[in-house]
C-alpha cells in the first residue's frame, strides 16, 4: 500500500518535484557552503511550490541549524534530505492515520465548491472503496445542477456501483433518505452523498447540508461518519482560503485533494497541514479512476523531494 502511494505521489508531484529540486540545484551549483543567500533562495522556491511563507520560513531555518551542524556546506543530497524529512514531520502531525468505518453503512458526505473535481473524486473514492472489497452506493445529492446528476450517473456505471437519484430540483436531502434505505436494504457498506457547492448563498446551502446531516442520523446512527472537503491542488494558496470558508459553513473531517498530477504547486499540502486544523485523507494523482490512494506522508515528502537517481523501481 505504502509503495503503491509513493509511485503515485512520485509521478502526480513530478512537475513540482523538477521544479523544486531542479532550481535548488542550480543554486548549490553557484553556493558551495549555506549562506543567507542560498537560504534565502530556497525560501522562495519553496514559495513558489505553495508551501505557504510560514512553512517555507520554518524549513529554510531547519537548513540552517541542521546542515550547519553537520559542517555547513550544503550539498543537494543533504538538503532534499532535510526537507524531506522535515516536510514528513510537519504533514505527518496532521495525517488522519487509520481509517475506520461507521455503521454499516458508513456514510461520507463530500463537499467543495463548483469545479474541484467533485463528482469525480466521488467515483474514485467508490472505486477505492469497491477494490476493498465493500459494497459502495452513490446518491446524487447535487440536484441544483443537472449535469452533476447525469455525471454521476455515468460514473456509478463505469466503476460498477449503485446508484440513487432523484429529479433535478428535488430535496437534496431527500435524496439522501432514499439512498440511505437502499443502502440498508442492499446491504451497502459504503454509502457517498454528493452535494451542491455554490458558496455564493452560505445561508442556504448551510440549512441544505444540515437537513441533509439531520436526515442520515436519523436512519443510521452517528451518520454521517465523514464529511470530505474536495479542494484541487491547482488552486494552491486560493485552497486554503477556499477551505477556511467552507469550513466556516459545515463542520469538515477531512481534504480528499483533487488533481495533483497537473500542477507544480503539490507544495499546498504543507500549507493545508500548517493552516488548517484538517488531515488530508485521500488524493487523487491522475486521470484514470485507479489513481487514488490514502494519504501517506512519508510517500508525499519522498514524492515531492527526491532526487531521480533515488527513484524506485
């Protein structure tokens, strides 16, 4: 499980890993020994990775003490390895460790915004699920926007799981009421709920994603056992901005972190774990249905800082 994290980690953080390590090595090229400058220089690479200036400040003096006690001279080999650990430590004091199930079924209520990747991190995560070997039933909570309900539809289809849907427009919560009694019904194991992400009216999707908490609880106790923020790693430092609000409308568990494959800015993982009092859970680190995993952080800081000749097999 750890190895297969790290393969994806290392190929959806690949444009960040050139990024970063390519230009602090350009840097030693020109630094023999660890000046102010070069630390300086590593600062803002790091910056430029969306770690977030907190982090990257803390990292670069982690540089300085650890590096200058081992002699000074700073050799590439000897930085990406402090980084790296110390990249390690600070997601690893936020990682969510061991997932365990509620119910049955265990009920996920995903939340985000418009455009993250939503529906299809959620058929991901059911594919994940699925390949564990539990019985996963999706419910078509977004009813605001017709194209979500029919994307929804499509992927159940494809990942070969259940689907409950209702017309558009109906009671979101509703929806989920329905799909919880399928779920016990069929013996599910897993139960997704989507749902709507315009932010623009806060008042009214609170009282939506209330009802619809209040309605799992009712049918299945301590439902729902996770809410799942789906931010996209593209947004970078915007994420964090875009979580602090979210949060602010419903109580969150969680980040699934959507799209790392197509950004040089896998860095906002240490901004999440530094500015939010959230784990990140769960990634997606490509394209295909397959490429998702639970967080690692130690496969994350191996992904993001490690030199090539490093590269496993």
């Amino acid at each position: 499980m750890v190895f297969s994290a790290l393969r994806r980690l290392r190929r959806g953080l690949g444009k960040t890993r050139a990024e970063v390590v390519g230009r602090i090595g350009a840097a030693l090229r020109r630094e023999v020994f660890l000046t102010d400058e070069f630390l300086e220089e590593v600062e803002e690479i790091l910056i430029a990775a969306d770690v977030g200036v907190d982090a990257a400040v803390e990292l670069a003096g982690s540089l300085r003490s650890r590096l200058r006690e081992e002699g000074g001279k700073a050799q590439l080999e000897d930085v990406v390895r402090v980084l790296r650990e110390d990249v390690a430590g600070m997601v690893g004091e936020s990682a969510s460790g061991e997932l365990v199930l509620g119910g049955p079924p265990h009920v996920i209520l995903m939340v985000g915004v418009n455009g993250v990747g939503k529906t299809t991190s959620i058929a991901k995560l059911a594919r994940y699920h699925k390949d564990a070997g539990r019985k996963v039933l999706l419910a078509a909570g977004d009813t605001f926007r017709a194209a979500a309900v029919e994307q929804l539809g499509l992927w159940a289809e494809r990942v070969g799981v259940d689907l409950v849907k209702q017309a558009m427009g109906s009671d979101p919560a509703a929806v989920a009421f329905d799909a919880l009694g399928a779920a016990k019904a069929r013996g599910a194991d897993v139960v997704i709920i989507d749902t709507a992400g315009r932010l623009q009216n806060k008042e009214g999707l609170m009282r939506e994603l209330e009802k619809i908490a209040r309605v799992c609880a009712k049918q299945i106790p301590d439902a729902p056992h996770e809410t799942i923020l789906c931010l996209d790693a593209n947004t970078g430092q915007n994420g964090i901005s875009q979580a602090k609000e979210f949060s602010g409308v419903v109580p969150v568990d969680a980040i699934l972190l959507s799209k790392l494959d197509g950004t040089a800015k896998g860095g906002v993982v240490v901004a999440i774990a530094r500015s939010l009092d959230l784990p990140v859970r769960y990634v997606g680190t490509g394209e295909g249905v397959e490429d998702f995993s639970l967080f690692e952080p130690e496969a994350f800081a191996e992904g993001l800082f490690q030199l090539e000749e490093e590269e496993p097999a």
